[in-house]
C-alpha cells in the first residue's frame, strides 16, 4: 500500500484522534501541516472531484463564522477554494489521502472500513 498522508493542524483534538488511531494501527503516514506548508488550489480542486467543496468547507468553525458576512454568502466553489487557501484553517480537518482515495474529517468505523 502507498504511504498515507494526512493534512491538518498539529494542535487540532480531532487531528489528533486520527494520528493516534493511525499510529495505533502501525501505519505510516506523513503529516502536511497547513500552518507552515499552506495548501495549494491544486490540491483543494482535485480533492473537491472526489468529495466535493461542501465536504471540504468547514462552516461550523470559528474561522468561517469570523468571516464577513460577504465572504459567507453566496458561496461557489472557485469561492470556496479560495477561501480555504487563504485561510486553511477553514479545511475540515483532517484530510487523509490514501491508495483508495479521501476521507475527511474523523470516524473511527469510517477509517477501518477503508484500511480493514
């Protein structure tokens, strides 16, 4: 199997969670820490073929409700990506790549249905 990788930020609980249960699982991943990598519209685009934006869009954060009321409204998905690369905080987190594709967010019975 291709090593996973993981995208997030490190002091995030649910981020958290799911290194934990990876590591408690024996895999391998590499982290990708938006804080000090950033994240392209590349990668939020093809992320967004497979799971879509509103997956990705975390609306229920603090950083989206601290946004103007402007940038809330009216949302596309070239908005949104654009958005969450000037502020990738507003990713939901976390984003795991792996061979079968993309999970984002955290569920225990989600991650062992695809790596079971």
């Amino acid at each position: 199997m291709s090593k996973l990788s993981i995208y997030g930020i490190p002091n995030c609980d649910t981020m958290k969670k799911a290194r934990v249960w990876l590591e408690a699982q024996g895999m391998d991943y590499d982290f990708h820490d938006y804080k000090k990598s950033g994240i392209t519209p590349d990668k939020l685009n093809a992320w967004a073929d497979i799971v879509s934006w509103e997956v990705l869009l975390n609306k229920a954060g603090t950083t989206f409700r601290k946004l103007p009321d402007s940038d809330k409204h009216d949302i596309t998905r070239d908005k949104a990506i654009a958005l969450m690369v000037e502020q990738p905080s507003l990713i939901k987190r976390p984003v795991l790549e792996y061979s079968g594709g993309v999970l984002v967010g955290f569920k225990p019975d989600l991650y062992a249905e695809a790596f079971g």
